[in-house]
C-alpha cells in the first residue's frame, strides 16, 4: 500500500509542475500579446554541444510572425513569408522563403506557437543577471519534433523573458535577451528590403 501512495503522490507532484510550468508560459505569452509590436535587444549564441561556435548581438524588431534583425555582421527582414538576409561583407541580399526550424532559430518568441502541445515540462526557480526567475524545461514527446528540448527563463515578478536556449540534435541557440520595449509602432516596410538604401546590393534570389 505504501508503494502504490508513493507513485500516486510521485505522478501527482509531476502533474503539478507540469501545469505550473504550463501556467508560467501562458502568462508569458499573455504578456508578450499584450506588448503589440515588441523592440528587444538581445545576444545570440551557438554551441555543438557545450562548445561555443560563434556569437552576435544586436536589435530585434517583432510584430506577430514578422520581424527585423540588426545584428553586428547581417541584418534580416522577414514580412511573414518572405526573407531578405544581407551579410555585411558580401554584397549581397539572398532571398527565401524559410523553414520552420530556420524560424525557431531566429525568433526568440516562436516558442508562443507550439509549447501546449508535444512538449512534457517543468520548472525550478532559479536566479539570472541578479534577477529571481523561473526555468522552464521543456523536452520533446517525439523524437521527429524539430526542437527537441527548449529552457525558457522568465522574470518571476514580470513574467518578462530573460534567456531561451533550443536544442535540435546536437546544436544549441542560446538568446539571451536585454531590454525589451512593448507598444511600439512598426510598418509594413520596417519588414522588407528597402532596396533604395542598398543600391549597389546584388540581390539573389533562392526562392
């Protein structure tokens, strides 16, 4: 009888974190919703395995599924389907049209669209820049998902977010974002290439 109590009690106490953390999450996302057109500073880091391969910092502009990236070598507009990435030594813009797990890599807020579902999860306070926050741990239920395991750190008394750190395969893309500025006001062409600006730019089309 002891035995079966200690599973239930086990199970009951992971079922609780589950939902605290999907709690955390969701009052996340509500926050961010509330920001509208949202203007974040952030660096960006990758890692195979624990090795650092590189890492930028820089301005991100978002609005819904849209968004602008200044970055300290490339800049990236994306409309919502279409994609500009212009590397400041080439000379050249190449234009695409993403896929979602180039997505996931460049948004630190694409997190908003698939965490309720395929994801087992918990949390553990924890502290980050001097700040009190929650760790989110998300892990994949399928071995097929494109980001198989996610660490979203979020303010406790804000619910502001701090760091988002996505593995896929081997590879992790930490974010770690610095000041984040809600109710701006963007347009249409804050997410397009603004040709005349660059009129010596070769544009390449990959579509």
């Amino acid at each position: 009888m002891r035995k079966v109590l200690t599973c239930i009690l086990c199970m009951l106490s992971i079922t609780v974190a589950a939902q605290n953390a999907r709690n955390i999450l969701d009052a996340t996302a509500e926050k961010i919703r509330q920001m509208g057109d949202v203007r974040a500073n952030f660096v960006a880091t990758v890692f195979n395995g624990t090795t650092e391969q590189g890492s930028t910092q820089g301005t991100i502009l978002i609005q819904g599924k849209k968004m602008q990236i200044s970055a300290d070598d490339f800049k990236i507009w994306y409309n919502g389907k279409t994609q500009w990435s212009l590397a400041s030594e080439s000379g050249e813009v190449n234009v695409s049209t993403p896929t979602e797990r180039e997505m996931s890599n460049m948004n630190p807020y694409s997190f908003l669209g698939f965490y309720k579902k395929g994801y087992k999860m918990k949390v553990r306070q924890t502290k980050l820049r001097g700040k009190d926050a929650y760790e989110v741990h998300l892990i994949a239920n399928k071995t097929t998902n494109i980001n198989q395991e996610i660490y979203i750190d979020v303010a406790k008394n804000d619910y502001t977010p701090l760091c988002i750190r996505v593995r896929q395969d081997n590879d992790w893309n930490r974010i770690s974002i610095h000041s984040l500025q809600g109710n701006q006001h963007f347009t249409e062409s804050d997410f397009e290439f603004p040709k005349s600006e660059y009129p010596n730019v070769e544009i390449i089309d990959l579509r």
